[in-house]
C-alpha cells in the first residue's frame, strides 16, 4: 500500500471541506472510516490470525485509521487482481476504499475514484511526487 494512496485519500475529504469525517454518514476521522469497514477490517485480521481489533472511535486516531484501511485495502486489492486477473490502480483502490469490498463495481464510486486517479495524475505532472 503506498503512502501516496493514503495521503490522497485524506486530500480528497479536505478539497471537499470534510477532513476529519461526515457525522451524516457515521464516517469517522481523516478516512472517513464507517463502522461496516471496522467490522471487516476485524474480520479480515482475525482471518489473518491477528490480535488486533478495533472499534469505530479508532478511525479517530490517525495511526489506527491508516492501519485499518491499509488492512482493507490490501486484503481486497489483492482479491481485485486474484478475480479479474488486473492489477488494481490508485482508482480501483481508492473506489474500493469509498465502495466497500466490490466498490470498484458500483456506479456510486466511479467519481470518488477518478478524482483520486485524476489527483494522482496532476501530482505527478506538477512534480509533486
């Protein structure tokens, strides 16, 4: 997971005016962490054989916020490429991220991920990476 998919996805809540999460939809900290992906987050440690587990005011610790999505993402990133034989790109990780597990398949999450896909592109042209 790379610190640059991380650092675009707390960029995006903040160009939104929203950095430290959206009560309306129960999504907490810079992330915008939902207790739906705290609860897979959970499960997938335990798959992992993990100790760790968290609750939903741990997306309000930065550090624990990076860890669970780092977690999600990694685990259904990996599942993306195993099910469609594809790598997964900054835009299918982050709809992932905004969608849920099959996020990179819902209409919902298109936008979310080309603003990541297309901030990732503007960075790297301004030299910014």
């Amino acid at each position: 997971m790379s610190e640059l998919l991380l650092a675009l996805l707390t960029i995006i809540p903040m160009l939104e005016g929203d950095p430290n999460g959206n009560p309306d939809e129960n999504a907490l900290g810079p992330y915008h962490i939902r207790p739906v992906m705290v609860q897979e987050v959970n499960r997938i440690m335990k798959l992992q054989k993990l100790e760790a587990r968290y609750t939903h005011e741990d997306a309000l610790n930065e550090r624990l916020a990076k860890h669970m999505v780092v977690v999600h993402m990694r685990y259904w990133g990996r599942q993306y490429e195993k099910v469609t034989g594809c790598k997964a790109t900054i835009e299918v990780l982050a709809r992932i991220h905004n969608g849920g597990a099959f996020g990179y398949n819902y209409q919902s999450s298109w936008d979310y991920g080309i603003r990541a896909s297309n901030l990732y592109e503007d960075m790297k042209k301004n030299g910014d990476l």
